[in-house]
C-alpha cells in the first residue's frame, strides 16, 4: 500500500516509506527505465516532466518556498536499491549538506 500524491498517464508520485525528512516523495515515470545511466535521449522529455511534478508537488507539500532537494541514485554504490528510475523529493526541514 502507498500513500498516493500524483498519477497521470506517464508518472505516478507517493510518499516513501521510509522518510528521511517530513516530506519525502518518490517520483516514478510508469515507462520501465532501470537507471540513469540508461536513459535514452528520446527519455529526456519524460525526465524533464518529472522534475516539473517534484516542483508542483514542492508547492503542494509546502516546502517550495523553504527549500528542497530533487535526487536521482544512480547504480549500488549511488544508494540505488530499486532497478526503476525514480525521483526523490525531500524537505520539510533543515537538510544537511552532506551527501552521502
């Protein structure tokens, strides 16, 4: 079961289950990409769609104006658990600036 905050015919947004802040929501395009690094040129519009519903879902959610952050892991060692690209928006607090 998600708690579902977006879904059109290309992308579909719920909060994780496991956040790492007060807002944490993970953004999925419904096309099977497994990674980033296999993005395909003809991807680029869908991913540009994404990171348009993370900013919406930022002024839904509250955070727009505090501030945010938009990341994408990339492969075991970026912290990729799941093979499907995805998104993650996180804020809702102070977030430190270390990385990894």
């Amino acid at each position: 079961p998600s708690d579902t905050v977006y879904q059109d015919e290309e992308i579909i947004a719920f909060r994780d289950i496991n956040p790492k802040a007060p807002v944490h929501i993970v953004i999925i395009p419904r096309k099977h990409i497994p990674s980033l690094d296999q993005l395909k040129e003809s991807d680029s519009a869908l991913v540009g769609r994404m990171v348009a519903v993370a900013n919406k879902l930022a002024e839904d959610e509250g955070v727009a104006d505090k501030g945010y952050r938009v990341v994408i892991n990339c492969g075991k060692e970026g912290g990729q658990f799941v093979p499907h690209l995805h998104l993650h928006l996180v804020g809702g607090r102070q977030l430190s600036d270390q990385v990894g």
